[in-house]
C-alpha cells in the first residue's frame, strides 16, 4: 500500500501550523509537538532537517522558534519530501539504476514500466500540490 512516511506528514502538519501563525510569531517546536499531537524529539530532528534547506527559519532565544522560509503558495510536498530525504517509491526497483539486489525479476518484470508510469504521475501531484492547498 502507498502511504507517505511519518516524517512527511509530521513535517506537513508543523509547516501547516507555521503558515498558520497570522501574526507572524516564531513558534516553538513544543507548542507544534503540543497543538498536532507529534513525539517532541522525533518533530525536533524533522524541524532540522527543515532548516538546513532552508524551508523554514530557526530564530534563537526567548522569543525564538521558527518561521516560514518560503511562501505556502510556492512551498510544494515534493519539496517538504525530497527535504526528508524520502523517495516516493511504489517499488523496490523504482531506483535510478535497479540491480538484482533490487528485484530478483527487474529484467524480467511486466509491471515495472506500467508502475513507473504511475509513480511519475504521483509525484507530478506531490510537485503541484503546496502548503497553500493544506491551508485551504
């Protein structure tokens, strides 16, 4: 079954509870932990990880938390996705270049072209869908 990791929909409700902040306030990672019910620890790596592209922005001190880096109109959830380091991946095979490792019948495989065909339209939906369609 396809389904999107934990990560990608931790981190898709914390930048949704960001861009919903109308008074453009830092928020903190324990009150996003708090409000969509996320494990704190789990929520704070996933909050790095989305610093270091420059998704979001991290502001020290009393007063810190973090802030939208890019706009919710133009901030896609295949970007959130390839921040995490995640793949959408209906198949073991579905790898730039598959071996045997991958698929025992990859050379062989009756599915992999129909499958693949599929998993480019999935992405092509998680590219054109953004944070500003979460929000609506």
């Amino acid at each position: 079954m396809l389904k999107i990791a934990k990560s990608v929909e931790y981190s898709i409700l914390a930048l949704r509870y960001i861009a919903k902040n109308e008074n453009m306030e830092c928020v903190s990672t324990k009150e996003i932990s708090e409000y969509e019910n996320i494990p704190y620890d789990l929520l704070a790596k996933l909050m790095q990880k989305l610093v270091k592209q420059n998704i979001i922005i991290s502001k020290q001190g009393k007063f810190g938390g973090y802030l939208l880096n890019i706009s919710p109109e133009k901030l896609s959830l295949n970007d959130v996705i390839l921040a995490l380091d995640e793949k959408i991946q209906l198949t073991d095979c579905m790898v730039e270049n598959p071996t045997k490792e991958d698929c025992a019948r990859f050379e062989n495989c009756c599915l992999r072209n129909p499958l693949s065909k599929m998993q480019d339209k999935i992405t092509e939906l998680f590219k054109s869908t953004t944070l500003q369609e979460i929000l609506n």
